[in-house]
C-alpha cells in the first residue's frame, strides 16, 4: 500500500521482501475466503480495535472500509457484504487481487528485491542479508541501502513460514525503540480434553455458542481440535485473555445462547420415568457434542436437577490451559509501540522512517479489522512519506 502511495505520486520505490516473493499471508489470508474490511458504520468499526491511539484512527478515517473496497474494485476485484456484515473479494480468493496489485506496482515503476531480509540500521542506512541460490549452493551477501524515506511493514510473528519469525524486534530494540511484547491473538485456546471425548468429538463443529471471559461474551461457531478450542468466538476471546495472562483461566460457554433459564428447565422437566441422562438430554434437542462439554466441563458428573441442568448449559467451564502458541495465531499483538511515533506514523527517533501494518502495537478481532488496519497504515504512511519527499502536500 505505501509503496503504491509513493509511486503514484512519483518517487522511486524499491520493495525488499524476506520471502521468494512478496503478499504470501495475503494469500494464506485467502484460504479462509479474504476477509478484507467489515461494512458497520465507522464508529463500530473504530470501537473493535481493543486500543485507539490518534495514528490508527486517522489512518482509518484516510483510508476507511468503503475506500478499500473502492481500491479492490479498482483492481478488477468486485467486493460483496456477506451475511455477517464482513466484506470480502467475489470469488474469496486472495491470488487474482495480489496479482493485479503486483501487476500494478509494476506498471508505476516499482522494483520489488526479493529474498532480501531487513536487519536494522547502519548508521542511516538500511542493512540487509540478500541470499541466493539454495541447498549447498545458497549464499548470503550484506547490502546497505540508502533512502530518503522509508516504510517498514514487516508484519507480525504468526505463520513465519509466510512472514516474519519477529526477528526484527530485536532489531529494532537494538536501535532504541520500544516494542510490546509479541503475543498471539486471534488463536486457539489450549484445553486437556479427556481421551474419551477427543475419540467421539475431534472435528466436531459446536454450532450456535457464546463463549465468554474477561469480561466479553462473543457468539459463534467453535471446533473441538486435538489441543482444544478454534473459533471466531475464542478467537475474539484470546486477545483479552492473553492480555490478562492469568492461566488456567476459565471460558464460559452459553451452549443453548436462544433459550433463556426458564424456557430451558420448562424442556428438562419434560424427563421420561427411567430414562438415563444421555436419554433424557437427546430428547431435549442437545448435540451429541454439547452433551461432550458438559461432561467435561463438569468432570463426568452432570446434575439430574432441570435447575441445575439449565444452569450447566448456560455457563458451562472449560478450563484453558494456555493460549495456542504465536506461530499458528491469526495475528498478532504487541509490536512497535505508538508512543515511539508521531502521529505520521513517523518514527521520532527516526525521521523520515514510518512504521505501518501488523509490526505495530494494536490488536482487533478477526472481521475484516486486521487488513483493515494494515491497508490504512500502509496507505497512510506512504502519503506522509510522499509529503516529506516533497512530493504531495
Ligand atoms: C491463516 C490466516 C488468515 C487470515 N485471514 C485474515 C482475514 O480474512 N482478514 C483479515 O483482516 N486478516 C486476516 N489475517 C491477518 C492478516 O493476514 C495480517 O494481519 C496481514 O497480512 C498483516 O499485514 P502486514 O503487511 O502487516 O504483514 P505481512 O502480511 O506479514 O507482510 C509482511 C511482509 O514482510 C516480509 N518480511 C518480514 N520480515 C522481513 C524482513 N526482516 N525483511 C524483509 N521483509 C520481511 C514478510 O515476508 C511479509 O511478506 C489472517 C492471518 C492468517 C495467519
């Protein structure tokens, strides 16, 4: 985005890419159908951002869900809201937008440097390894590179097999600048089922749930994996949990979210004379898989009473170990913190070098609001870049 930015308004752009080639997230991003904004109203858009420094929010009003779906389209990529509100390219894939926007870089003159990794500074100049070749026949050789404006975008330390591994933050400490502790976000959650549980229930979607912590309740779809939990709804829940950091922690789950206590003892009462649990819980509609995480969540010992019952449906605990580890989150927290730049996007101890992206220290739930984010810093970082070279106002 900042490199399009700078070159439409005239620089000479070079892109250094760690990888054989560039947007490899991106298209990981578009194996789960590229979610790349959310269609609410701007102020419920600005509201998911768990914090709002100045930076980000004029970087969102630049550069808002209506103009990235107007720049998709620009690129032959048609938008469409889907039923959740979430916008997403026709089509939900992520290689035909990545090929008319690399198609377009070219197009205004940018060089893209592959296999080139960014490692700091030396004094003014910009360090990197370029390596080439691979096997035994791979080499490596230091580049120095001079600019009069640069824009890092290195991304976060999820999926390093399409990203970074987050080395850069040792990189940039070592120049002065405050970075947040990376943590993952947008991941699973760690849980110790039972063997008798992940027998029956390994890849089974609970449908219809709320999960809640730390003071959030999020209603969706989960999936009962091997290590635990995966889901948009404990997706939304790890950012705060993380945050809090206290585990084991406990997460709620509303496994009947549609019938209120009443409705719920009023379907329990109805139990059949000698009907085991299993029975008696069929019969009042539950999954097979619920029926599993009331088990667990209650150490094998569900209560007879219909009260108690509706109670256990309503709040059953799971407890989480842990947060599923950074490498295979969605995202991100931590990074590069605000404080250390102006409200450019500039770093202070840095002029004429802007940070923008996933490498910066905010964090969203999953929606649309993680490219939302990276598109607007990166196109506003770039404007500002443009503007110190003299180049736009
Ligand atoms: C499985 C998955 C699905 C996702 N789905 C969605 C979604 O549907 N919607 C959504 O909003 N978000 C989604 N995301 C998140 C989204 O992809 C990221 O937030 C976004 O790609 C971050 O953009 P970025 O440009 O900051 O970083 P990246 O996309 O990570 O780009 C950074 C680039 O910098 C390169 N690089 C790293 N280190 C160096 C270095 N030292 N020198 C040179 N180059 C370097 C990397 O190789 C990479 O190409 C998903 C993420 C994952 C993992």
């Amino acid at each position: 985005m900042a490199a399009e930015v700078l070159a439409a308004a005239g620089a000479d752009v070079t892109v250094f890419e760690l990888h054989r080639s560039p947007g490899r997230k991106l298209l990981l991003a578009g194996r789960s159908g590229l979610n790349l904004t959310h269609s609410e109203a701007f102020d419920d858009m600005v509201g998911r951002y768990r914090t709002m420094p100045p930076a980000l929010r004029v970087a969102l009003e630049y550069f808002p869900p209506a103009a990235v779906r107007e720049w998709a389209d620009g690129l032959g990529q048609a938008t469409f809201v889907g039923s959740s509100g979430r916008v997403f390219p026709a089509g939900h894939r992520a290689a035909p937008l990545l090929r008319a926007w690399l198609g377009r870089l070219g197009e205004l003159g940018v060089e893209l440097r592959p296999r080139h990794r960014w490692t700091g500074w030396d004094g003014n100049e910009l360090r990197f390894t370029a390596s080439a070749g691979g096997g035994a026949e791979s080499s490596t050789a230091e580049v120095r590179v001079a600019a009069d404006a640069t824009v890092i975008a290195v991304g976060g330390a999820s999926w390093p097999s399409v990203g970074s591994a987050g080395e850069w933050t040792e990189d940039v400490r070592a120049d002065g600048i405050a970075v947040a502790p990376l943590r993952p976000s947008n991941c699973g959650l760690r849980v110790g089922w039972t063997d008798v549980f992940l027998d029956r229930f390994e890849g089974t979607p609970v449908k219809n749930v709320s999960a809640s912590a730390a003071g959030l309740a999020v209603r969706g779809e989960l999936m009962v994996t091997r290590s635990g939990l995966e889901g948009g709804p404990v997706y939304a829940l790890s950012g705060p949990l993380g945050e809090e950091a206290v585990f084991p922690a406990v997460v709620l789950l509303d496994l009947s979210p549609d019938l209120d206590e009443a409705a719920l003892v009023a379907r329990l009462e109805r139990r059949r004379p000698k009907a085991s649990q299993s029975t008696w819980l069929r019969d009042a509609g539950l999954a097979p898989v619920v029926v599993g995480l009331l088990r667990e969540a209650t150490g094998n010992r569900l209560p007879d009473d219909p009260l108690a019952m509706a109670r256990l449906l309503r709040a059953a605990p799971i407890e989480v170990g842990a947060l599923a580890p950074l490498d295979r989150a969605i995202s991100t927290a931590g990074g590069v913190r605000f404080d250390q730049l102006d409200d450019d996007l500039m770093l202070r101890a840095r002029p004429g070098v802007f940070v923008a992206g996933e490498m910066l220290d905010w964090d969203a739930p999953t929606g649309g609001y993680l490219l939302q984010a990276c598109f607007a810093t990166g196109r506003l970082a770039g404007l500002r870049a443009a503007a110190r070279l003299g180049l736009t106002d």
